[in-house]
C-alpha cells in the first residue's frame, strides 16, 4: 500500500526546483536506485520499473550496483516521471521513500539502531558516528549534513543541509525512525534553501 505524507505548507515544489537547477556533477550511491527501484516494484510492480527506465533513458541504462557512483539527474528524472504517471506529488514519493528507506537501514545497518536507545540518541549520532561509519563502507558517498540541539528534554532540533534537495527524504527517515522505537512525535519544519543547497530545521516533539 502506497504512503501519501501529510505534509504542510513546506512541502517542497520538486518539478519548479529541480527544473530551475542544474544538478551536474552532483552524484549518490547505488543502494540509492536499488532501493528506489524496490519500492516502486513493490507498490506498482516489476513493468513500472521497467517503464520508468524506458522512458527516462538514464546514462547508466537502468542498471544500478550497491557501491557503485551515480547522477543524481538519473533519480531526479525517475521521481518526476513516476510522479506525473501515478499523480502523486512528488514529494510525497520522496517522503514515503524515505520510510521505506529507513526500514532497509533497519534491515542493513540494524546496529545503528541497537546502540541507540531513543530517538533523539539515534539521531545526535547522525553526523559524527553513522555517518563516519557509512564512509567506511562507501568511502566516496557524498552524504548530507547534520547538526543538531537539545532544546529540552522533549524537543530536539535537526538541522539538514544537502546539494540535493532532499529533505522530504530526510522527513520520512525521521519518522520511520521514530516508528522504530515507537515514540509518537510532531515533526515541524522551517528551511532556507536557495538555488544550491538544500538547508531545512526539523523540530521534533515528542508527544
């Protein structure tokens, strides 16, 4: 069953975005388009992925490994392709691919999530642990940036920066996390992104 989000005013205008930016040079991971292609068969099944190559025609032919390097123009045209074929926002796609993703994580990465005991450890340790760990397995993942702050015990503050506009992405990660440990949150958000780079302020409350 597809997950639409319920997003606020926030919600980031992706077909304006990213038709106003050149992403060139910009590049993620394979496990990235592994991943993406697995929701997609999993919600629309095997032909949509087959379609959505055929009509984007990406450099790479469509075929994707974990370690592997690759243009972020490739998932930017699936995304808007598969958005306008489904009528589904697409920031909507990329949000529920971000609780998809987090449950993968879970699945590939489960020690992350065993040495955190909350969801505010889990993420305060983004930048300076998970992602120092990431690196040694992907060791040229171009990874976005995290800082945060405690503003009081129930209310942490997560600010993300990122070339790739991807903060619907981060969003669903924060909540499927929050799933995970089964703590019930209220997620807001503020950003300042400009032409080149991404910059949100997630706060979350615990309810």
């Amino acid at each position: 069953m597809f997950l639409t989000a319920k997003l606020d005013e926030t919600r980031v205008n992706y077909l304006q975005l990213w038709q106003e930016m050149a992403f060139s040079g910009v590049v993620v991971k394979g496990i990235v388009f592994t991943e993406f292609f697995a929701l997609v068969e999993q919600t629309w099944g095997e032909d949509m992925v087959d379609d959505l190559i055929d009509h984007t025609g990406p450099s790479s032919g469509g075929a994707y490994t974990s370690v592997g390097t690759y243009e972020f123009e490739e998932l930017q045209a699936y995304v808007l392709w598969l958005a306008e074929r489904t009528n589904t926002p697409a920031s909507a796609l990329i949000y529920t691919f971000g609780l998809f993703l987090a449950g993968q994580f879970v699945k590939r990465f489960p020690v992350f999530f065993e040495q955190a005991s909350s969801l505010f450890e889990l993420l305060s340790r983004i930048e300076e642990h998970i992602h120092v760990e990431v690196r040694k397995l992907y060791p040229d993942a171009e990874l976005p940036h995290f800082s945060h702050q405690l503003e009081d015990p129930k209310t942490l503050v997560l600010h993300y920066r990122s070339r790739r506009h991807l903060q619907d992405l981060a969003h669903g990660l924060i909540q499927a996390s929050a799933d995970y440990y089964q703590t019930p949150v209220e997620i807001s958000r503020t950003t300042t992104s400009d032409a080149d780079t991404a910059e949100e302020t997630f706060t979350i409350r615990l309810l």
